[in-house]
C-alpha cells in the first residue's frame, strides 16, 4: 500500500512539473527567447517545445516526455538549462528545482561579498522586543542584528571580533560551556540544525572557511560534525547559567523573514518567574536608558503578555502579539 501511495505521489509531482514547464513555455514570446526565424505558422504566441529543446540542448523526443510527465530522470544541469532559457526568476527557478526532486542551487558568492542589509522596519522590530533577546542571523548562522536583550544573555557575545559574530561559533566558544548547563546538548542541537539547512551550500566559500575555522578550534565540534544529524527548526526550551541571573530557563522561538534570508531568533522568560523583570532591568542598565515613551510603555505591557503565556506561545502567535502592538 505503502509502495501505491509513494508512486502516486511521484506521479503527481512530475504532473505538477510537467504543468509548470508548459505554463512557463506558453508565456515566453520566441523574440524573448531569442529565437531567430520561428518555425511555421503559431496558434500560440510562447515557444514551442521543439524551440525550447533545441535552446536548451536536449532532444525534442526527451522533452516532449518531460511535458507528458512520463518517468524520466532530470538532471541539475539541464534544469539548469531550462531556467536560464525561460528566464525564471530566482523564485521559479527553486519552485522548478523543488518540483524535480533536486535542492535548489545556492546563490553564488562573489569573493568578499557583504552580509545582507537588515530592512529597518526589523531594526525597529528588535528595538520594540527588547527585553526579550533577540538576534536576526543569516543562512549560515551570522548574527545580522541584534536588541540590548541580547548580549545581556551572551555576555561575551560583543567581545567576538566583528566577523566572528556568529551563532555557531559562539556556540563552540569555551564561555558558552559555562552559559548552558546542558552543553553538549544545545551544540548537538546547533550542529544539526546547521548542517539541515546548509545541505546545498556546503561547497561554498564563506562556508568552507566556517567549517575549517570550527574544525581547527574545537574537537567537540569535530565529532559532532561527523556524526551528520540533522534536526528542523522548532521551538525549544533552553536553561542557562547566567553570571548575574543565575539559573534560568527561557524558550525559544524562530520566525523566518520575507525581504531577506534569515531568521529571527526571540527568547522568552517562562511565566511568572520574574527574569522579564530582571533582563528589562538589565537592559536599561547597559544602555543607561530611563526615559519612557507611549511606544515603550505599550511594549513593556506586550512582553508581559507574551512572558506570562511563554510555555504555550508558538511563532504564529508571537507574530500576532508583535503585529497587533505596530498597527
């Protein structure tokens, strides 16, 4: 039965490629494509199949089969192909990647190319949380932005050299052992959740550099690394050994962003503990701020809402709390 349903499901996804493909051809003018002396009278004004095979380089029986959504193989290299000579942008051209069983091409790196610019409406999002830590952090773990929340719970997190701000190497960093009471846990977490969502832009440079500077400093990650876990992203509960909070617990949420490729990562007290407080306290204190605002006040009421219902709250929640404060 098992076996039925897995086929079924294979059949409906090469339908579903089949589908996409012909809708992208039907809609890509021969002038557009850069067809020279298009071939006969056209009921249609998009490429014809025997046009898009001969620009892409495969046979038009090969390609007839792909549209039939008969049981053919696709490469990466001719997917490639495809994409380039429909013009899909880079949205489509994942969207057809995904469609043929095959891990989207990582955008390619330009030698010492800048992290992403962080849009200002999340800036404002980080100030507005605060307490709570926060950090936006890219597809390789690169903390982009961060609240006053966040270097009060990594203490020793602004003490990395610009660089090296890096939520994994932050966790390989012999402070954060003491930080986490259950180390070797949230580093096995860490790790896997790297490696699940890096999968397809491993060979890349910037990651390359990552992997080796990890390998070379810390044997535990050495270990971990080999193991080849992986993990989804999900919401969790981390303890911490805090220098000046002592212990405390908080759980964790992530939010994947629209305009840029990253996440933003909230901790959150859990109800009625009083570390809310606490980290507010410890917050105004490094940044000497004592002035309140309408907009402070509001989100003083929010975080205590969200801190009091923080062992329940899930990432669609939280985006509600948050929306509902900026509207």
């Amino acid at each position: 039965m098992e076996a039925t349903l897995d086929v079924d499901n294979q059949d409906r996804q090469r339908r579903a490629l089949a589908d996409f493909l012909r809708s992208r051809r039907e809609r890509l003018s021969p002038q557009a494509a850069g067809v020279q002396t298009p071939l006969g009278r056209r009921r249609t004004s998009g490429l014809r199949r025997e046009e898009l095979a001969a620009l892409a380089g495969v046979s038009l029986t090969w390609y007839t089969w792909l549209e039939q959504a008969r049981r053919i193989k696709v490469s990466r290299q001719v997917l490639t192909s495809l994409a380039g000579v429909l013009q899909l942008d880079p949205v489509e051209a994942e969207y057809l990647f995904r469609l043929a069983g095959e891990l989207p091409e990582a955008a390619e790196e330009e030698p010492g190319c800048d992290r992403p610019e962080v849009p200002a409406a999340y800036l404002g999002l980080l100030r507005l949380l605060d307490p709570l830590p926060a950090v936006i952090a890219d597809h390789r773990f690169d903390a982009l932005a961060w609240n006053g929340g966040f270097p009060v719970l990594f203490p020793h997190f602004e003490e990395l050299p610009e660089d090296e701000r890096n939520l994994l190497l932050l966790t390989f960093d012999e402070r954060s052992r003491d930080l986490y009471p259950q180390w070797e846990e949230h580093a096995l977490h860490t790790v896997a959740l790297f490696r699940a969502q890096a999968a397809d832009r491993l060979t890349q440079p910037s990651y390359v550099r990552l992997l080796e500077q990890l390998g070379r400093r810390s044997e535990s990650f050495r270990d971990l690394w080999q193991r080849m876990d992986l993990e989804a992203p999900a919401p969790a509960q981390r303890s911490f050994d805090h220098p000046l909070l002592g212990r405390i617990d908080l759980d964790y949420v992530k939010l994947r962003l629209s305009d840029i490729d990253a996440t933003l990562v909230i901790h959150l007290p859990l109800a009625g503990d009083g570390v809310l407080d606490q980290l507010r306290d410890l917050v105004n204190e490094r940044s000497g701020a004592g002035v309140s605002s309408p907009a402070m006040t509001a989100m003083t009421a929010m975080t205590a809402t969200i801190a009091t219902s923080a062992s329940a709250v899930t990432a669609a929640a939280l985006a509600a709390s948050v929306g509902a404060l900026l509207r």
